[in-house]
C-alpha cells in the first residue's frame, strides 16, 4: 500500500517528473517515468534509486533538481462517500468521525484501501458493518 509519494522535477526533464512511491515501511513499492528521457540519463537515474526514503537525499541534493511529497492523506469524507457508495449504510455519521479521527494517518490509509477487499469478501446476504463499527473494529487488520 502507498503511504507517500515523492516527485521529482528538473529541467532535463523538460516538463516530466519521476515519482517514486513508498509503502508503510518506507520501502519503494513504485517508480514512474512521466518524461522521455536518453538512455544514459535513465542508467544514471536507475543507479540511484531511492530503496527506502532514506536514500532520497541524493535527489533532495541535486542542482536546480525539486523534490515534493505529495499528499496521500484521507479525508473523512472521502472515506465516508466510499463506504457509502460500496454498501456501507448511511449510519451515525458523527460517530464514524469521531473514530476516524482518533486513527493515525497510516491507519486512515489503510480503512480507506481496505473498503473494496471488506465488501467482496462478505458472504451473500451478509450486510457490511455500519461505517463506525467498521473504524472501531479496524477491519482493515484482521
């Protein structure tokens, strides 16, 4: 699962970007080319890719090079709409708020993602808990 995003820009990249996504262990579990780029300056960038986001300085220390994480957080509200239109009943919205904001980031994350895989896996004729129950009982880990 992406739990942070990294672009990078640079003027050899004309208008392009790379973006190396991270999961909950901050390990890279994804790379994208969003530029055309000449074969040794891909060599050169392959040489030096970020394993864990520790290894992102040499990106952060390139001249006129700009690297930006882009935001991977959840509103309630998009968590909300989800459950809904997957078949989560419209129930104590309020109470669903409060469990969802005492979540960390990594968890809200993790309940959002984790909303297909809960409803394909019930059994016919099981209906899905109500969206508090759901964040309470951190389905998402079982």
């Amino acid at each position: 699962m992406i739990t942070k995003i990294f672009e990078y820009t640079h003027p050899l990249l004309e208008s392009g970007n790379l973006r190396f996504q991270f999961d909950e262990r901050n390990q890279l579990c994804g790379f994208q080319v969003n530029a055309d780029l000449s074969e040794d300056l891909l060599e050169k960038m392959i040489t030096h890719l970020p394993i864990k986001t520790s290894n992102l300085q040499y990106w952060k220390d390139r001249p006129s090079g700009k690297l930006t994480e882009i935001n991977v957080d959840v509103s309630f509200e998009d968590f909300y709409e989800k459950y809904k239109r997957y078949g989560g009943e419209k129930r104590n919205k309020l109470r669903a708020e409060r469990a969802w904001n005492r979540l960390s980031r990594l968890d809200k994350i993790r309940a959002f993602n984790y909303i297909n895989s809960y409803i394909s896996g019930l059994k016919t004729g099981t209906s899905p808990k109500y969206p508090d129950t759901y964040l309470r009982d951190q389905v998402w880990n079982d």
